[in-house]
C-alpha cells in the first residue's frame, strides 16, 4: 500500500486507493463464504462489507 494524501483542494481519496479497498472488501467477502450457514455475527459482519463494497462502487462510478 502506497502513502497517497490527497491535498485541501482535492477532495476524497485517489481513484487507486479506492480501487484497493473495493478489491481488499471483495477477497475478505470471498475468503467468509462457505457453503453452511453463518454466525450472528458473521451475517453481521458480512453485511457490513457488502455495504461497505456498494458505498466504494458507487463512489468509483462518480471518478470515472
């Protein structure tokens, strides 16, 4: 991972390190599936990704 700062006049993140965090939230929502079910809190937390992965898409669709 890169030391990236986005300057007062840009603002948000560079279009590369959102790229990152999207392909980081899809390994981690890939490396949690499993055929049986899940946890509580693995429900939970899968949730979170996947809101986590829409939030990313979307702001990757605003850059391009």
């Amino acid at each position: 991972m890169t030391n990236e700062r986005a300057c007062a006049n840009t603002p948000g993140l560079p279009g590369e390190t959102l790229s990152e965090i999207h392909d980081c939230l899809a390994l981690a929502l890939d490396a949690t599936e499993r055929p049986s079910g899940y946890t509580r809190s693995e429900r939970e937390a899968r949730s979170y990704m996947r809101t986590a992965l829409r939030r990313v898409c979307k702001l990757l669709e605003i850059r391009a």
